[in-house]
C-alpha cells in the first residue's frame, strides 16, 4: 500500500501576490488586503509586467484575467467562505 499526502490551503491562507518582471526580474510584493489593481508596468524599467494584449483577440488579455482573479480572490476571502479549499502540488 502507498500513501500519498496532499496538502490544501483555505483562500485565507493567501496573503500577497508577487510580481516578477520578465525583463529586469525585479520582484514587487503586495498584500492582499491591500491590493487594488495589478501594476501594468514595472515599476523599475517600465516593461509590461502582464501582457495587456492576447494572441487570441477573442479572449480577455492575460492582465484582465490576472485582475478579475485577484479581485474575485479578495471578495471572496472578505465572505469567510470556510467550506472551500484548493489542493496544492507538493513537490
Ligand atoms: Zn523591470
């Protein structure tokens, strides 16, 4: 017999989303709680951080599926929604 452990998190276990930019791979730190809207450039070289833009002009660019996530994370997390939780990877 093999067991396998998973782990799982509550939505209030996310405290703050990072940034990285892709150009100079300054990291930019926000809480949560604090959070209002995802930067779209970096704030050291000015690149776009999220693309604002999506190959397929049928679907919302990746910086409005980023912040409509991020937005949605935040309401939720604000309705104490106990009965929900999201199975990470372990490794
Ligand atoms: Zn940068």
């Amino acid at each position: 017999m093999s067991l396998k452990q998973r782990t799982f998190i509550s939505l209030d276990d996310i405290q703050a989303v990072e940034y990285e930019c892709p150009a100079c791979d300054t990291r930019q730190l926000t809480a949560l709680a604090k959070f209002k809207e995802v930067p779209a450039n970096c704030p050291a070289c000015r690149k776009e951080i999220i693309s604002t833009s999506n190959r397929d002009s049928s679907k919302a660019s990746d910086w409005v599926a980023v912040d409509g996530f991020l937005k949605a994370l935040k309401e939720i997390q604000g309705r104490r929604l106990t009965a929900l939780r999201l199975e990470i990877s372990a490794e």
